[in-house]
C-alpha cells in the first residue's frame, strides 16, 4: 500500500493527537539550543528515550504501554557528549535518565548519614555520603556538573503517545536549521496503535459492562514526514526492536528502503544489551560484546555510538561535494 501523502500525516497529527500545551515554549528553547551549539562548532543529536503510553480513557485509570526502561538512550547520551555532541533528551518522565541511571539502584536514604544534632538555631547537623557509594557517586557527579556548566544536555519529558508525536515533530523543526549538523537516534518504543481522542470515553471503562473490547487505529509513522519534509537534510537513524532474530535484518531493510534514511540499528529484544546489527543501504555491521564484558561494564552504546559518529562525519563530508 502506498504511504500516505506527507500533508496527511500532519493533519492527523493535528487533528487527532492533543497538542501539548508548552509546544511553543519547548520549540523555542530546543532552536535555541541547536543554533547555540551549532555556533559553536558542536554537532547535535536529538535522542528519543523510552516507552509511549496510550491512555485508554481521558480521565485516565487505564493505559497501553510500550516497553522500554530507557536504558539504551541515556547511556548513548553519555557516549554522544563524550565524543563532542550536545544532546536533546527526549525521554519518558521517569525512564532512565543520563549520569543518574549509574545510581538508579541506590537507595538515597541508605547512601546519606545525618551526623551532629539539630540545635533548634537553624543549625541541622551535617549530611554526609556513605564511603561504600561515595566513589561512585563522586566520578559521576563531576562528570555531571561538567556536563550541566557547558549546557551540554537539553532535557525534554514525554508520556503520552500525543506528547512524543508532537515533541519530537517540533524538535525536528527545530534542528531542520542546524541541516546536516544534525543527528535523530530514535530509540524510543512507540505505540503503533491508538484510541483518537473524539473515540475515547470520558471516565473509568466499567468491568460491569462485562469483557473489555478494544479496537485501536494505526499510529501514523512518523519518521516518514521527518525524513521527507521537517529534517531533510539531517542525519536519521531509526531502531527496530523484534523478538524474532529470522526476521530481524528484513526488517532493517524494509524500514531503509520505505523511509529512506540513513541507518536502522536493529535488536532483539534478549539480547539487546550484547547485541545490535547496524544496517545502511549498503552495509550490515554487528556488534557484539561477549559475556565477559558485560560482566566488566563494557556498554555495547559506546560501540553503536562510534559506529554512528564516523558514519554522520563520512555523511557530511559527503554532502560538501554535492
Ligand atoms: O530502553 P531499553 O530497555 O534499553 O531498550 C531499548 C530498546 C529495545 C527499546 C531500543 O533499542 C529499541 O529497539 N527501540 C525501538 C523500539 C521500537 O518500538 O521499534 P518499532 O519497531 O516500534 O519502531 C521502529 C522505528 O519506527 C522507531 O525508530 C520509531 O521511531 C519509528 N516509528 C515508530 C512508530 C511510529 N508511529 N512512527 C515511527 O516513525
């Protein structure tokens, strides 16, 4: 079936999606990130992190969620700052966040000790870190405040399905200035099906209503105006998540050759963390981490971000001769 006409998509998009009401604020503030660092000779990549959720009544009790624990994005941001990118972090409120996802097993109540006595003068005692967690803490705490002096991460939160359509057009925009200096990792998992707003019933679905039936209508595929017309110029990689590794590099290719963009990164959902295939129109490269180092905290993202580093450099110098 033929794709539907890129004017389509937007009016869907504006007709059957909530528009954020802050659209324009964070719009505003993610083209002045990207001229900012633009400016300044820094590439920008814009990384979608996390699962959709897709509320099944307006006063929402029940909602559909798409798996992801955000893992993957934060820990590519890290990577991508590390090799001179500023980073738009478009993440679900709550999803594992850059720097603060190391810690995320930490009870803070059992890292912190209170020492001296509260004097009733203002004075309440000192709170200091435990030795065992202090370490850590310390190494990425300064690899924090580094990276929030020189305004490196610009973070942006999403829940809904509506909020990620409608951020992640307007980050699109916004870059679109930025041309080829500009980088999508979209490695959020989002919803491929929805309940449009003028279907959807107003209070709590009652269980005495008897079995729950649900008919869902397609998400439009985003990536398909992104590509065409909001970023033309810039440099898309989409991801593809499967649990069926005989269908995975198909897939790939079919995602390659319908949106026409640069990469599709594609995993399988046990293996993710060990195993990605990074798949361009004219290439397939695997990376792999062995057993071994997983165990040693190698992260498989510094490899999928090297990977991704050298080939946006090669797509710029590429462009010049044009
Ligand atoms: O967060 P972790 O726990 O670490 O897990 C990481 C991950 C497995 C979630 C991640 O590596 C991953 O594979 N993310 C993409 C998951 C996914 O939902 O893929 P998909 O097949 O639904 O979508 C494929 C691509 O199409 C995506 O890049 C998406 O941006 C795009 N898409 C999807 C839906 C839609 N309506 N429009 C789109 O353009």
């Amino acid at each position: 079936m033929a794709e539907p006409r890129i004017s389509s998509i937007d009016g869907r998009l504006a007709e059957e999606f909530a528009v954020p009401s802050h659209i324009e604020e964070v719009k505003g503030k993610m083209s002045a990130f990207a001229t900012h660092h633009a400016a300044a000779g820094h590439r920008v990549v814009l990384i979608t992190s996390g699962g959709t959720k897709v509320p099944l009544e307006s006063r929402t009790v029940r909602f559909l969620d798409n798996f992801s624990s955000g893992s993957r994005g934060a820990c590519s941001a890290e990577y991508f700052i590390e090799s001179g990118y500023a980073v738009i972090f478009l993440h679900r409120h709550r999803s594992l966040y850059p720097y603060t996802r190391t810690l995320s097993t930490i009870n803070i109540l059992d890292a912190l000790q209170v020492r001296g006595e509260a004097d009733g003068a203002g004075n309440f005692g000192e709170v200091v870190v435990n030795q065992q967690v202090l370490p850590n803490i310390t190494k990425v705490l300064k690899k924090y405040q580094e990276v929030k002096d020189n305004r490196l991460l610009l973070p942006i939160e999403f829940t809904t399905l509506s909020e990620y359509l409608h951020l992640l057009k307007a980050a699109a925009q916004a870059l679109s200035t930025i041309g080829n200096k500009a980088m999508f990792y979209l490695a959020a998992a989002v919803s491929d099906f929805y309940i449009p707003a003028s279907e959807m019933p107003e209070h709590k679905i009652q269980s005495s209503d008897g079995p729950l039936q649900l008919s869902l209508n397609m998400v439009p595929k985003i990536l398909s105006p992104l590509v065409k017309d909001w970023a033309p110029q810039a440099f898309v990689i989409s991801f593809k998540l499967e649990t069926d590794a005989t269908i995975l590099l198909e897939k790939a290719r079919r995602a390659l050759s319908t949106y026409r963009h640069q990469v599709v990164v594609a995993n399988i959902l046990d293996s993710r963390r060990g195993y990605v295939l990074v798949v361009t129109p004219s290439t397939q490269t695997e990376l792999i981490l062995a057993q071994e180092d997983i165990q040693n905290k190698l992260e498989i993202e510094e490899r999928i971000v090297s990977n991704l580093t050298s080939a946006h450099s090669k797509f710029i110098t590429e462009q010049v001769g044009l």
